[in-house]
C-alpha cells in the first residue's frame, strides 16, 4: 500500500503575516488543519532537530484532501 507523506517546517507558519492580527489568524487556520488531519488519522513523525515536521497517511483519499504525495523512497 502506498504511503503518502507532507512535510512542513515550522519556522515558515506565520511568515506572511503583517500584523499581530494576520499573525494569530494563520496560525489558527494552521491549528485547524492540524485538528483535521489528527481526526483523519493522519500519523506525524518525531520533529526533526531543524523543525520539520513529517506527516503521513496510507488513506489516498485523505492524502488528497491535505495535499499530501506518495512518499519517495
């Protein structure tokens, strides 16, 4: 079965943001997205030492939805 995977580093989550407002906004839309991902039964690995996060499925549907791709081995 394929594994489909994402990873994200934390040091880019709030880089677009201009105010203290835009700032807390996008880090709530990323909050969301993590709860909904947990929910899907989206797995995360340990972070790494330089802040990224892996995450994974073997569900292509909620691959899809997250915007995750097959794993490259």
């Amino acid at each position: 079965m394929p594994i489909f995977e994402m990873t994200v580093s934390n040091k880019w989550i709030g880089s677009g943001a201009k105010s203290f407002d835009e700032f807390i906004d996008l880090l709530e839309k990323h909050v969301k997205m993590l709860k909904e991902m947990r929910t899907a039964g989206v797995r995360m690995e340990p972070l790494s030492d330089d802040g990224y996060a892996t995450f994974s499925t073997e569900d292509a549907n909620v691959a899809g939805r997250f915007g995750m791709l097959p794993k490259r081995n």
